[in-house]
C-alpha cells in the first residue's frame, strides 16, 4: 500500500463533508476521489451544514480530486484504498456491499443499516473479507463519552447507580430526513448513538420499555427507553431519550448524567461543551481531549489500516446489535409491553 492512504469519499451532505474536513486535515491521507448525485454538491456549489459547531465547515480544497455522479462508478474504477460511504442509511447495505467486493476498506456512517436483518448480512460479509470495515459510531471516539466508559469500566467512583441520555434538536434538513424509509425516523438515525454507546459501556440490554411517537419523517421521532441487563449493571437505573421533534430553532445537544456510588457525572453538548464532576462536595470541570468524535474515529481507522489491524468485528457486531434495540423498542411503543431485543 501506498504511504499515503488514497480515499474516497460518497456522499457529500453533512457527513461526507465532515468526513472530508478531517481528512484534509491528516498528512497520511489524500482524498482523491469524491461522488455525489447532486451535481451541485459535487461541484461545491452548494454545501450541507452540520448541527454542531464546527461540524461540516467545507473549507477543503478539491480541485485535484476525481468527480463521479454516482458511488458506484467511484466504487468500480477510482483508484483508492478506503471508500467512505456517507449516502443516506437506506442505501448503506447495498454499497457496503460493493466497496467490500471490489477489495476496498470500508468506512460507513452509522446506523449500519436500514434493519437488523440487513445489519446481520453486512457483518456476515465483512467476516469473510479481507477488507477492514468501520462503523461511524462516532459517540465511541467522543473525549466527553470516552472519559464516561472509561469511568465505568475502571469503577473510578464506585459502581454505577444510574445513567441518562438524551439527544434532541428540531426536525433536520433534507429529503433523506423526511423519508423515514430512508432514515428510519430519530429512533434508528439518532437515539442509536446512545442505545449504541449504552450497550457499549454496559453489554447488550436484556429488556426495554419505550414510550415514543410519530413525527414528520412518518416514523417514530421520538422514543423514551428503559433498558434491563442482565448481570453486573442488573441494578443500575439506565435510561434515554431521543428526538428531532422539538420547535424549529431548538438546537441540537446531546447530554448524559451517569451517576456513581462515590460521584456524579453531568455532560452537555448544546452551547459549547462541559463535563462537570461532582465528587466530595466540589464541582469541578473536566478537561477533555480537544476535538469531536469524527475526528477522533477516522484516525483510528487510518492509523488502523496503515498498521494492518484487521477489522475490529466485537465492535461492529455491537452496532449491529444496537439495530436490534432500536426494534425491540418500536415493537415496545406499538405494543405498549416491555420487549427483549431478537439478537440473532
Ligand atoms: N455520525 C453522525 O453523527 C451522523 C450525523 C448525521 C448523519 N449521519 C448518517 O450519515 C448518512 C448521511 O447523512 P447526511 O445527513 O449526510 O445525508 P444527506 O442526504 O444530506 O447526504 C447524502 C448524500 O448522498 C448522495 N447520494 C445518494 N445516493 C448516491 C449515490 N448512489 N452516489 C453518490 N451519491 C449519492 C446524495 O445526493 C446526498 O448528497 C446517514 O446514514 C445518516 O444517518 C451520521
């Protein structure tokens, strides 16, 4: 392989162009090929913007890369080693699918795929490729949620008696959000990142109980979730909320409130970010590594395929796993009883 990492990236919404912000960024990659549908896009005449501050900023020079209007022309004859795939959820599978069968490595934006079903076939295929495939669940690269697993896992302050997420912000942009047969409405395209993280901290949920409603995807845009697992955190009290249903104009944040035997927890990404600990009695700020989850995931992907890692398949198989979830917790609202997630 090549010393510098040839990509290519397609899709240039709002994720393909904050995939494209980081890389322009690493001396140890060129992005050489971009594709998108939309002409105006793929020209940079028009740009998709990001939900958090500093997201999506498009201030990347793309005068040498190559063009394409559809992904799979990039797929068959661009000459790179990664494809970063940032079209919409419900066209995931289907190039996931390409990428691997033409020998590339693969990144692909969260969630995996449309359904756990379709997650399940992605894995099976990824398992059988030398390829090495990673998953944009970018709330695992995160310093603020990376400083809360690793709090959990260590028992810094104690076991964990609690912990909440929740993630809201008005109804988004574009066609691919109004269709919840491309996005799968907030529950699959947002609450995943904390059913994602949660499982990821704590071990795939045993039970869910959920509360949620349609909304102008047509799908469910808003979901309340208590989870149950089975041994260690058997007792602890976990539970999230997720939505895109709020007033136009309502910011985008994410939050989380983990409370432990010894101490608490209370992190916010809306105005800024902040992690407070509250331990004997003093409030204090903590520092944190500098830089959002994006950044942080695509270096571990570029670092793992110039070392040769192969693909990191107990990771991919929990956001698979988190597909599941999310059903178990639309089969929870539509039946108003407690669920168990159909793991396969
Ligand atoms: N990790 C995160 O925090 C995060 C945040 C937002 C979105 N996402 C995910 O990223 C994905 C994309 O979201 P978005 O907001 O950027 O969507 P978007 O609809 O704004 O962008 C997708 C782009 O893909 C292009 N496209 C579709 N089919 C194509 C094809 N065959 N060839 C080339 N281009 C094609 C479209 O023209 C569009 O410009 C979704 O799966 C979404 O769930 C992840």
């Amino acid at each position: 392989m090549s010393k510098k990492l040839k990509v290519g990236v397609i899709g240039l919404g709002m994720m393909g162009q904050t995939h494209l912000d980081v890389y322009s960024q690493m001396p140890n990659v060129e992005v050489v090929a971009i594709a998108d549908q939309d002409e105006a896009r793929l020209l940079g005449l028009t740009q998709a913007q990001g939900n958090i501050q500093g997201q999506a900023q498009g201030q990347v020079d793309l005068s040498q890369v190559q063009r394409f209007t559809d992904g799979y022309q990039l797929i068959e004859s661009a000459d790179v080693d990664l494809i970063d795939v940032c079209v919409g959820t419900n066209l995931h599978l289907a190039m996931a699918k390409a990428v691997i069968v033409k020998g590339r490595h693969l990144m692909l934006e969260k969630p995996v795929a449309r359904s756990h079903t379709q997650g399940l076939e992605l894995l099976a295929l990824a398992q059988a490729s030398p390829s090495f495939v990673m998953l944009g669940m970018c709330l695992r690269y995160w310093p603020a949620w990376v400083y809360l697993k690793q709090a959990i896992d260590e028992q810094r302050f104690g076991a964990l008696k609690s912990l909440f997420c929740e993630r809201l912000s008005s109804f988004p942009d574009g066609d691919f959000y109004r269709s919840s047969q491309q996005c799968g409405g907030a529950i699959l395209d947002l609450h995943i990142h904390d059913v994602d993280f949660i499982s990821h901290c704590l071990g795939r949920p045993s039970e869910v109980v959920s509360r949620g409603h349609i909304g102008r995807s047509g799908g469910l845009d808003h979901v309340h979730t208590q989870y149950t697992f089975a041994g260690e955190f058997k007792d602890a009290v976990v539970t999230a909320q997720g939505g895109w249903s709020m007033a136009q104009g309502y910011p985008f944040n994410m939050s989380y409130t983990a409370n432990f035997e010894q101490a608490t927890l209370g992190y916010e990404l809306g105005d800024g970010e902040h992690l407070i600990l509250y331990h004997g009695g003093v409030a204090q700020a903590v520092d944190l590594a500098a830089g959002m989850g994006y950044e942080h995931e695509i270096k571990h992907l570029v670092r793992a395929i110039l070392s040769s890692q192969s693909t990191d398949f107990d990771s991919l198989h929990s956001a698979v796993d988190a597909l599941a979830v999310v059903e178990a917790e639309a089969l929870s609202i539509a039946t108003g009883q407690l669920q168990q997630p159909l793991y396969g």
